[in-house]
C-alpha cells in the first residue's frame, strides 16, 4: 500500500469516530489547549489524549508548545486529501440523487387543494316534493 492510501485510510478511520470529529470541528475555528477541547466532553483527560493521538497519528492535528500548554492545532493536508478522495465520487453520488429525486416525484400522490370550498351549494328553488 502507498503512503497516499495510508494517510487517506488513517484519516477516515480516525474521523469515523464523532468525539475526534467533534475535536476537527472545534479545531478548524482555531487552536485549542488539551483543556478546552476536553470542556465539551464528559470524558477524562486521558481519553481525550487518546483521541488527540489517533488525530495525530493520522495528521490531522499537530501540537505545539506555548509555556506550559500544547496547543492543537488542524492540519489541512490530510483533509484536504480526503475532500479530493470525495469529489471523485461527487458526481456519481449526485447524479443518483437526481434519478432518485426524479422517481419519488413520479411516485408522490397529487398534492392536496390549498383550501377547500367554503361556500355553501345553492338552495334549490322551489318546493320539494313530499310524499304523502
């Protein structure tokens, strides 16, 4: 296996998990401490440090060192590498949604009038005829 598909298998595999998506996500507005990615979670620091390495591990983060902290921060590379992957397959997705889209609308039942009829028939003229 090259190191493009690596990297690409590594990236997928550590964002399937939602925890290190929800870090990605938190990430892509800017650095952030250990600390602060973990406020959002009900985790303890060592687990969210075993995310921050699976993120690291793929290259989809990197940390560095301000004072006491260890910033982290989002690697666009590796990112990018999947968005590319994806937009391979972009048209072939839309394309069965349009095919998709297309039948359910020639399957929908007509829509329902907007408003029904509010007035009443007409009286009819004359008497009715009553049986004796």
């Amino acid at each position: 296996m090259n190191t493009s598909s690596d990297t690409l298998n590594q990236a997928f595999a550590a964002l399937a998990d939602p925890t290190r998506r929800a870090i990605v996500a938190r990430l892509a507005f800017g650095e952030a401490t250990v600390n602060e990615l973990a406020a959002p979670f009900n985790m303890t620091q060592p687990s969210i440090s075993k995310h921050l390495k699976v993120l690291e591990r793929a290259g989809l983060i990197s940390r560095g060192r301000a004072a006491q902290t260890r910033p982290c921060r989002l690697e666009a590379a590796p990112l990018r590498q999947v968005a590319n992957w994806m937009a391979l397959y972009r048209s072939t997705w839309e394309t069965s949604f349009d095919k998709l889209d297309t039948f359910l609308q020639s399957t929908a039942p007509p829509p329902l009038p907007t408003s029904l009829p509010t007035s009443t028939p007409p009286a009819t003229k004359g008497k009715k005829h009553v049986r004796k």
